[in-house]
C-alpha cells in the first residue's frame, strides 16, 4: 500500500505593509540623472528633496546620478535629456524629464494628487 505524499505547508505571500488608503508604507525609489554641478541641476536636486521631505509617505530613497561621471548609468536608463527624474518604486517605472518646476504633472505622477470622492 502506497502512502500519500506529504503535505506541504505553503506561507501565503507576505503583503507589503500599507498606510492609510491601502497605499504601501514602502519608500519611493527614485534617480535623478544629472549633468555636473551646473545651477540647472542643483535646483533639480532641492526640488525633488523637497518633495520627499514634505509630501511622500514614508520618506525615500533619492540617488542622484551625474551622467558625466557614471555615464554607462545613464546609457543603461536610456536617459537622453537631463534633469531627469526615474521613478523606480511604487510600480509603474515612471520618468519625468526637465527641470521639474511643473509640480503638478509630479505630483499626479507620483500619485500623490488627491481624487475627488464622487458625490450622490
């Protein structure tokens, strides 16, 4: 008489851990390529600490890139123009190309523009 196989025991996937509105308490990953130390990139790089600083939940995790000095970086991310913002984490990659002064098109980017609740 053959005797069943073992059962296994399987662990469910650990869910990642979520704040408020099911969102992921996880920080943002983000890159910013840049091109040296010019006055262009230096107010690239304040702008997106600010925002870290003050709207994202969680804080995150900012890796600035000069594409001068880490140019197999930049061919790797396919960054052609510069400032360029890669959003790595939460899903989907995004990319914001410019000098981030359009906060808006960030903000809805990064998910972080508040929907209206609808009304009835």
């Amino acid at each position: 008489m053959k005797l069943p196989p073992p059962k296994v025991a399987r662990r469910a996937p650990r869910s990642k851990p979520t704040g408020p509105a099911g969102r992921s308490t996880e920080p943002h990953r983000l890159r910013l390529f840049v091109a040296g130390a010019t006055t262009r990139s230096l107010q690239a790089i304040l702008r997106v600490r600010q925002l870290c600083a003050t709207e994202l939940p969680g804080g995150c995790d900012l890796e600035v890139v000069d594409i001068y000095q880490q140019p197999a970086l930049a061919r790797e991310n396919q960054i052609v123009a510069t400032p360029t913002l890669v959003i790595a984490f939460p899903p989907p990659l995004r990319r914001f190309v410019g000098n981030l002064t359009n906060l808006t098109g960030l903000f809805t980017g990064l998910d972080l523009v508040k929907k209206a609740k609808p009304t009835h």
